[in-house]
C-alpha cells in the first residue's frame, strides 16, 4: 500500500518475492540467481518479467535505483 496515495498494489507470488529480495538489499544479479534457484523458469522470461516488474515499481516511485 502507498501510504501517500492510498493505492493498494498486488504482487503475485514472483513479485513478492522480488519485493522480499529487494528489502534483503539483493543487487539485480544477486536477485535473478535467486529467482532461477527458487523458481523453475526460462533464464530470458525471468529477465523479462523481472525488469517489467522494476520498472512499474519505478514508475510508481515505490523503488528507487
């Protein structure tokens, strides 16, 4: 939830943990060798989705770089 706008945002199971990892402080590299130990996924999806991910993150200020 963005406590400055009130909007509620959901993750799916991926996402959360992409979210998790980045709380961890993880770095990209060190996310995406996690994500492909833990989920079972072709190496050019996972890094499809996953800058998809960061970058409405971004767009929505909830992460920076």
């Amino acid at each position: 939830m963005d406590l400055k706008t009130n909007q509620i945002f959901e993750l799916n199971r991926t996402g959360l943990r992409i979210w998790e990892l980045l709380e961890e402080g993880l770095d990209r590299d060190g996310i995406r060798q996690r994500l492909q130990q833990e989920f079972v996924v072709e190496p050019q999806l996972l890094d499809l989705e996953f800058e998809e991910l960061l970058k409405a993150l971004r767009d929505q200020q909830l992460i920076t770089e």
